[in-house]
C-alpha cells in the first residue's frame, strides 16, 4: 500500500497575466525555467484561473516583474 503524502506547498506563488492564449508548451517552458532560476518549489496560475474577489484582494500585494508578469509571494 502506498503512504498517502500531503501536497507540497509552494514557496512563491506567480500569477502570470497571459493576455490571450499561451500555448502549453510556452507556459511549460517559463514554469521550469523560472523554478531553475529560483531553485525553489513554485506554482505558476494564469489569471483567468483566478476568481475576480480573490485578483482585488492580492493586487496590493503583487509585484510586476515583466511587462505583463505579476507575481505574489506568499
């Protein structure tokens, strides 16, 4: 029987604002690079996964780091 592990909790979280559709294997690629570059456990979501309330209440927080990149730490 396999154990059962909890879920990794990730050490940064980006929000990436695509403005239109990205294609899988675009986003792939910017997913392992940035996690190469951080050398840390990321999660990468794209705004439109993201329900509007939750958007208002991180946009305070969120740090633009490219053009049309966010990201918010956590």
């Amino acid at each position: 029987m396999l154990e059962e592990k909890p879920p990794l909790k990730a050490a940064l979280i980006f929000r990436v604002d695509t403005g239109g559709i990205v294609g899988i294997y675009r986003f792939v690629n910017f997913y392992d690079d940035l996690r190469e570059a951080l050398a840390k456990r990321i999660d990468v979501l794209t705004t439109r996964q993201l329900d509007e309330k939750f958007l208002n209440a991180i946009a305070k927080e969120e740090i633009k780091i490219y053009k049309s990149i966010k990201i918010l730490i956590f």
